[in-house]
C-alpha cells in the first residue's frame, strides 16, 4: 500500500479529483490532507469524502518541527502539493528528498516564483495575451517553482479568454494530468 499526504490552500478541487481517481484503487490511501487555511473550502470537501485533514499555524510549519512529525507519523511515500501556497520550510526538503511534487498553473518557468498562485497566474498570462498557457508538475526543492520538471502539458487560448476562462481551461488539465503523474511517480518510489 502507498500512502500519499496531500497540502492545499483552497478550494481543494484538485485534492477531489485526486481523491476520485484513486478511491478504487486498493494499492493507494490518501493518509492525510493538511492545510495552512482554516476556513479553506478543502475541509468542506473533506468532510464530505472522508479524509483525514488537519490544519496548522504557520509557527507550526516554518517556527517547529511540528509539521515534519506529523508526516513522519504518516510515514508518506508521496507529498503532493495541490493548491498549496506556501513556501515548504528546509526541513521538510530535506526530509524528503524527490518525494515532494507540486502542481502549477503555469508553463514554468514562465509566470513562477513569489506571488504567482491561482488567479494572479491567470491575470499575468491574459495581461501578456499569450497565445498558450497550461500546467507543470515538477519536484519540489528549495526554491520556489524550481525543482525538475516532471509534466507540462498545453492549451491554447484566445484573445477574448477572461482570466477565469483560463482558469477553467488550466484545471481541467490539472483534472487530466496530475492523478495520473501521482500515480506514476508512486509507482517509482
Ligand atoms: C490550482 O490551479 C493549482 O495549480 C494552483 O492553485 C489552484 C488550486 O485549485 N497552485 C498554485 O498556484 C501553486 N503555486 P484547487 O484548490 O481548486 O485545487
């Protein structure tokens, strides 16, 4: 059995459909969802799929090792970051190496690095009018939106795309791509 330990900040549709695609499978648990937000809508959607979820302080997460023993509780042979916001702390880097993976909403190292989450991503490639954008899951290291690229995958876009189209468009490819990238990188571990 892998076990896989999910972060998010938000609305946690990603951690949903994550949730979805591996409910059938027995050689998969989702441990644990831990979010920075204690009003996140995450909870909500946990509460209805029945996951374990806690939430922590950011004293908790950058000021202790409080996070990093919890996880070493869970014992995770993955950490996926859906919707996660924050910085992760060194001492979660080097814990587990090659065992974190984030998912942008950006073609990296386009439109990455600090500040550039959800829709601020959106409104930044709809300012540029680029003609494409879509997403990157890559390995999380010490900085920011950084680590190797592990998926990209595009959509095109036109010019009357508002920037919650692109939105839309951007998680219907995380919807697509990232369970099946989880599941290929569990394999590996
Ligand atoms: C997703 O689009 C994800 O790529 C993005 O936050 C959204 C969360 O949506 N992540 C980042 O911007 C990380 N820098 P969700 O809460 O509905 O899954």
């Amino acid at each position: 059995m892998k076990r896989i330990v999910l972060f998010a900040s938000g609305s946690g549709s990603n951690v949903e459909n994550i949730e979805h695609y591996f409910r059938e499978n027995p050689e998969v648990s989702i441990s644990c969802v831990l979010s920075n937000k204690r009003d996140a809508k995450v909870f909500e959607r946990c509460n209805r799929l029945n996951l374990n979820a806690l939430c922590f302080n950011k004293h908790s997460f950058y000021g202790s090792d409080c996070v990093l023993n919890i996880l070493k509780s869970l014992n995770p042979d993955l950490i996926v970051l859906a919707g996660f916001l924050w910085k992760i702390p060194d001492n979660l880097i080097s814990s587990y190496p090659n065992k974190i993976i984030n998912i942008h909403p950006a073609l990296l190292p386009k439109y990455g690095g600090k500040g550039m989450y959800g829709m601020h991503v959106h409104e930044a490639v709809k300012n540029n009018n680029e003609a494409e954008t879509g997403i990157t899951i890559h390995f999380v290291n010490e900085n920011y939106d950084e680590g190797a690229i592990i998926k990209q995958a595009k959509v095109d876009l036109n010019p009357i795309d508002t920037p919650e189209m692109i939105a839309e468009k951007v998680h219907h490819l995380e919807y697509e791509h990232f369970p099946k990238v989880i599941e290929q990188v569990l394999m590996g571990t």
